[in-house]
C-alpha cells in the first residue's frame, strides 16, 4: 500500500501501457518460480520477502489498473464495458471452476 504512489509516479513517467506489460511480463515469467520457490521454503525471512516480491509485481497493475479503464472507455459506456467484462470474466471463470475441481 505505501508502494502504490511511487508506482503511480513511476506509470506516468514510463506510460500506463508499458505499466500493464511489466505487469503481464513479470507475472508471466515470475509466478512459478516464486511458487516452486515457496513451496521449499524453510526460512519465514525469505518467503516473506518472495511474498513481497509478489506484491510488487501486481502494484503494477493495481496502481493503474482504475485510471486505465477511466481512460479506455467513454464516459457513456465505463460502467458497461468494466462492468461487463467483470461478469463474463467471473461467469466463465469463476463459474467452471467448481465443475474442475469436482472432477
């Protein structure tokens, strides 16, 4: 939370666009490497500085992410393209995962 102005600041100057693909690159490449290192994880020190290595990744995202769809969408049509894209990512997503795990 106290990183979020900082990467605010930092999306201003490098452009919200390249913000969002540090954030898809970064993530892409680290989830799995800092899960698999987790998952082996004997020291607390070390697994909560992976963790906050997480967070940073995704501040690139959080620390954009409303000023971006403010920017996308017309005034018009905010509320149905991020309310819509909410619900069919959810409906698709967040709806098939209880048949996948039951399985």
């Amino acid at each position: 939370m106290l990183m979020l102005p900082f990467f605010g600041t930092l999306s201003d100057k490098i452009s919200r666009c390249n913000s969002m693909l540090c954030f898809g690159g970064l993530t892409a490449v680290m989830t799995m490497l800092i899960l698999t290192a987790l998952q082996n994880m004997n020291s607390p020190y070390v697994a909560f500085g992976l963790v906050i290595l997480a967070m940073l990744i995704v501040i690139f995202y959080t620390s954009t992410s409303g000023i971006l769809k403010t920017e996308i969408f017309l005034p018009e049509v905010r509320v149905l393209g991020v309310g819509l894209s909410y619900a069919m990512a959810n409906a698709l997503f967040g709806g098939s995962a209880y048949m996948l795990r039951s399985h």
